[in-house]
C-alpha cells in the first residue's frame, strides 16, 4: 500500500484501517512469538502502513481544524 492509495480513502475509512492494520500487527507479534511466522518482514511493513495512515490522518485532521 503507498501514499496515494491511502489518500484516496476518507477519514472514516481510514481508521477503520487503522484498526484492522493494528489488529492484524498484533496477530503477527504473536506468531512471531510462538514461531508460527513465515515472513518476518511482514511486520515491518505493517508497522510503516500503520505510520502512513496515522500521517494521512493526522494531515486530514490539520486541514480541516484549519478550514474549521
């Protein structure tokens, strides 16, 4: 997932994202944890899908306060 995808979504869909992208980081950890992971790199890019839809929120919320 890149930038421009996560752009294209609304506020809404976004953290619904969030919570899925977070639930499934946790899903991930332990796997990791009981040896039951494949791809290890897996969490890394979880991890910076996560900081990308936190950014986009965070710019989505910055321009409407300022609209606002």
């Amino acid at each position: 997932m890149n930038a421009k995808e996560i752009r294209t979504n609304t506020l809404p869909e976004l953290q619904k994202k969030l919570v899925d992208l977070k639930e499934e980081l946790f899903h991930l950890r332990f796997q990791h944890t009981i040896n039951q992971l494949d791809n290890p790199m897996r969490i890394v890019a979880v991890k910076k899908d996560i900081a990308r839809v936190q950014t986009v929120i965070r710019e989505l919320e910055s321009a409407d306060s300022q609209n606002a």
